[in-house]
C-alpha cells in the first residue's frame, strides 16, 4: 500500500513507468540519476512531492519532466509544440531560471528602441538592399508587404492604442510588445516557481 525511498540513492537511475502503486511513494531527500531515468517515473516523483506540498522538489522535478518531454517531442512530428518547449527551455528552463528572462528582456528593449531611434535609415537601407536584389518590381513588393503589415497590425484591439505613436513601423513594434509580453510572463511564472516553498 505504501512505499518509502526517504534518503534512498539510484545511481543507475530509476524506472517507475510501468509499476501500479496504490498511492504516491515518498520520495524526500532521494539522489535519482537522471540519465537512467525515465519521463514518466520523473512525473511520478514530482506528484509525490504535489501530494506532500513540497512545492520547491515538485518543481524541480517539473523541470526535469519537461527536459524528457522536450528530448521526445521531434522536430519533425511536431515542429510548434517543439518550437514551444525549445523556446521555454531557452527562455527560462521551463521556469527554473527568472534571470535570463530579465536580461533577454532588458536586451530586447535596447535593441528596439535602437530600431525605432533609426528606424528611418533601416527602411532606406532596406529598399536599397531590395533594389538592388530585384529593382524596382521589388521595391514595390516591399513597400507592398509593409504597408498591409503595418495596417494589419493597428486592428488588433489590446496593442492600436500602443501602436498610434508608431507610425510606420506598427508591424515591428506589435512583434516586439508580443515579444516584451513573453518575456515578462516567462519572468513572473519563473519567480512563482522559485518563491514557492
């Protein structure tokens, strides 16, 4: 009916994914090598950390969980969830890390206030790079793609407002505020993760 592994250590690794346990085991203080172990035990530990409220191991074996999730997902199976984990592991290691978000994000805003401060020389090298690539058929192409770009962007309700000041350059800064979005809520779900106890 119950099993204890308190102050165990498996250093060959560990395989829970086929035993049928009645409730969760206890898993306090246990060295688990990650190489031999599996997803599916990993999700195992950290329910039994949920179920004793020990939100700092859940969490930490939450992580872990999502390495082994992101090592299965394969690009070509399925390239957007894949996208997804790479992205979060990148970002913030599926919430364990909340200061590369900050640092990415403080990197971000530099980059786009240096883009909206030349903004106008980065249109003109832009369709000097286009006119030299495809003339003026590509000129008009540009300016084509841009102009929907930009005017698409102003109909999205929660950003027109923060768009109004940015005349021309609408689409940029709607990937940018996405961008800026991501980041802070990667930043705040990783300091939950990390403050929890």
């Amino acid at each position: 009916d119950f099993s204890n592994f308190r102050n165990t250590k498996f250093p060959s690794g560990l395989d829970f994914s086929t035993a049928n346990l009645k409730q969760e085991p206890n898993f306090l203080n246990t060295d688990i090598n990650l190489k031999g172990t599996d997803r599916e035990t990993l999700r195992i530990v950290k329910n039994s950390f949920e179920k004793n409220n020990n939100k700092i191991e859940a969490n930490r074996f939450f992580t872990y969980e999502m390495r082994e999730y992101r090592k299965e997902t394969k690009w070509i199976k399925n390239p957007f969830r894949r996208l997804v984990l790479d992205a979060n592991y990148v970002i913030s290691g599926f919430g364990n890390n909340y200061v590369w978000p900050i640092i990415i994000l403080f990197a971000s805003v530099a980059l786009y206030v240096h883009l909206l401060i030349h903004q106008n020389e980065w249109v003109v090298k832009t369709l000097d790079l286009m006119s030299f690539i495809g003339g003026d058929r590509a000129v008009s192409w540009f300016d084509t793609v841009t102009y929907y770009a930009n005017e698409g962007s102003k109909v999205i309700i929660p950003f027109n407002k923060l768009l109004e000041a940015k005349q021309g350059f609408e689409f940029i800064s709607l990937l940018f505020f996405i961008w800026f979005g991501v980041l802070i809520w990667q930043t705040v779900v990783a300091v939950k993760r990390n403050t929890q106890h």
